[in-house]
C-alpha cells in the first residue's frame, strides 16, 4: 500500500476515534438525549443521501433491518452507554464486535473455524474482561453493558450485510432512513429535555452534529469504502485496529479518561484477539465491518 493511501487510512481511523469522544461530550456534557442525537445525525447523513433511496432495492426489509442494525440501532445503544462509559474504556469494548460477529456466522451462516481463530475469540473476550474489570472499566460497567449491547447488535447487522447487494451510499441511506424512522418516534416518546439540551448546547451541538453526520459518515466511510475497492480486505481490515488505540490516547488527552495498567493490558490482550481473527481467511465474513460494525 502506499504512504498516501496508508495516511488516508490512518486520517479515517482518526476521525473514527474522535467520533466516540466527540459523542461522549454530547451526551455527557451536552446531557443530549442519546436516541435524539442518534435520529438527528441520521437525518442529516438522510438530507444529504436522498438521491440514494432510488432505485428502491429488493427485499426492502432485510435491507432497513440490517442497515438498521449497523447503523441507527448500534449507534444509538453506544451513545446511551456513552453516558456512563469512558471513551477509552467503550472502544475496547467495542472489540468484542470481532469474534460476537464470527460466532453470529458460525450458528447463522455455518462458517466453520480451526483452533487459531478459537483462540482469537477467547483472547478478545479475556481481554475486553480485563479492562471491564480495571478500576476505570469496573466504575462504568452498567453504560460498557450498552456499549456491548451495540456490538452485538451491530454484529449481528454485518453478518448479514454481504446479503445486502447496494452500494456503499445506498446503504449509508437506506439506513439512515430507518434509522430516523424509528428512532424519531421514540426519542419523541420516551425520552425529554431534547430541546432544552439544544438550546443551552447552541453551536456546540450543531458542529458534533455536523462531524459526526458530514465527516465521519458521509466522509470517513465513503473514503473507507473507496480504499476497499482498491485494496483487499485482508490487508485494510487489521489496520483499522488503530482506531480503538486512538480512541484510547483521544479519551485520555480530551475527556480525562483514567488509563491504567489493566485497562492498557485488557486493550492490547483484546486487540491481540481480534487481530487473529482478521487475519484467517473467510468467505462468508464482511471483514471491513468486523473491527467497527457501525455505517
């Protein structure tokens, strides 16, 4: 790959670490209700895709299920754990999205695993226990259990994405219809204080909102998916572990995020996990999703 190529990549990671924290000063600092602030940035990546709704896809419900599921569904249990959670400690968390994803296939889709990925699976979750269990993890456990919520869901999403047959921006509109479509109602009905939230935020919340809808998903993703179509997954996919470690060092120098021994050692025990599950050869897996399951 070259430099340019790898530097583009590495901006992308970026910009997906700073997402977790910008989120995390909006739900915290803000106090924005997360299921509002998960319907808003899908209505903006929604304005600025609706040519994209067309031509209307097959199997229009597996299609808004699935997209659903890795975007407006996952985002929205990351951003309620986001409330308690640290970024740092959630993107550790984040990484049992890898082997939840490769079990999701092996009862759904039959994939079949030897013993190197096995072990990938159990390193991951050893790993990601080891930072819960850290001082700084164990202190927000209850919003980790929504962070872990949202892999599962997201996971659950990309094992069926490959059935999905739409370009990048069909999916990122697609489901970001859904994802206003049922989010909306429910912010409307069972959460308060939306605008209260965004008068006191002001600017501050238009221009979160405006990173995450613009330059993380119409921007980072769509780069993300043009490096895709470049490069094989097998070479793209380990390098995105960079975000969770970004997320880290962004969560420590941004939000005062306590880093300690545990956590660092439950990170690169999981991380270690993960990058043995994406180096094994697999048919049936949508490897670029495996290390973030969220459009």
């Amino acid at each position: 790959m070259p430099l340019r190529s790898f530097l583009l990549l590495v901006l992308i990671c970026l910009i997906w670490a700073l997402n977790v924290v910008v989120s995390r000063l909006v739900v915290d600092e803000m106090q924005v209700p997360p299921l509002f602030y998960a319907a808003a940035r899908s209505l903006v990546v929604l304005i600025a895709l609706l040519p994209w709704l067309l031509p209307i896809p097959e199997r229009l419900g597996r299609v808004l299920l699935v997209t659903f599921a890795v975007s407006g569904g996952s985002f929205s249990l990351l951003f309620i754990g986001l409330q308690d959670a640290t970024p740092s400690a959630s993107a550790i968390v984040s990484l049992s999205s890898a082997p939840l994803t490769v079990l999701f296939a092996i009862v759904i889709l039959g994939e079949r695993i030897g013993w190197r990925r096995a072990v990938g699976i159990g390193f991951t979750f050893v790993g990601v226990g080891v930072a819960i269990a850290s001082p700084s993890g164990w202190s927000s456990s209850y919003g980790l259990l929504f962070v872990f919520a949202s892999s599962v869901v997201g996971s659950l999403g990309s094992v069926f994405l490959k059935r999905v047959e739409l370009s990048s921006l069909q999916l990122q509109a697609w489901a970001a219809f859904g994802s206003v479509l049922v989010l909306l109602p429910l912010s409307a009905i069972g959460e308060s204080g939306q605008l209260a939230a965004l008068s006191a935020s002001g600017w501050k919340f238009a221009a979160a909102l405006a990173f995450s809808g613009v330059v993380v998903s119409l921007g980072a993703h769509t780069l993300y998916f043009s490096l895709l179509k470049t490069y094989d997954a097998n070479l793209i996919a380990p390098l995105t572990l960079m975000t969770p470690i970004m997320t880290i060092a962004a969560g420590a120098l941004l939000t005062g995020d306590s880093v300690g021994f545990y956590l660092v050692l439950g990170a690169a025990i999981a991380a270690g996990g993960v990058l043995v599950i994406l180096v094994r050869p697999s048919r049936k897996l949508f490897k670029p999703l495996l290390v973030r399951p969220r459009l």
